[in-house]
C-alpha cells in the first residue's frame, strides 16, 4: 500500500533551499520514492501558504527507512536552515 510524504514548507534562505532540493532525490531514490508534486499553495479554504511537497513510497517500512537514513539525516541541518517544514506520512486508504 502506498504511503505519501506532505512536506508543508516556509522557505527562510532561498540559497540553502536550492542546494537542499538539489540534494534530496539522491537519498529518495534507493527507497523507491517518486516526487509527484512541488507548488506553491493555492488557498481555497484557511491557510495554503508556502511550498508543498508530495512524495509517494511504496509502503511505510519505506518513508522509515528514508527518514532514518544516513543520507537524508545529513541533510536535516541544512533543511534546518533553509526552511521550516512540517513533514508528515499518509498511508493510502
């Protein structure tokens, strides 16, 4: 069952934002994940503001696995940096 990444984000250094998403396919990659969104919110209802990222994994081991890894926990200080994100898992219903 897939599991979708949203990634609701503030960016606070353009710069260091660049080299994060540079960054980031490289660690997705060995988990089987496929990026299929990045935006900018539209508001139809409360708040959209910000970017947003939608990643798909094909099960939950998967997003654990990714987030745990040693490429992806090297990149947290600079995501710190670049951005405030909140980051949350969704499994398929």
């Amino acid at each position: 069952m897939s599991v979708y990444v949203i990634g609701r984000i503030v960016v606070k250094d353009a710069a260091k934002w660049a080299s994060y998403r540079e960054q980031v396919p490289a660690t997705l990659a060995p988990w089987g994940a496929e990026v299929l969104l990045r935006g900018r919110g539209l508001p139809l209802l409360g708040e959209a503001g910000g970017d947003v990222v939608v990643v798909r994994y094909p099960d939950a081991a998967s997003v654990r696995g990714w987030h745990a890894s040693a490429a992806y926990q090297a990149l947290i200080p600079l995501r710190e940096q670049a951005c405030d994100m909140v980051l949350a898992a969704y499994e398929e219903a």
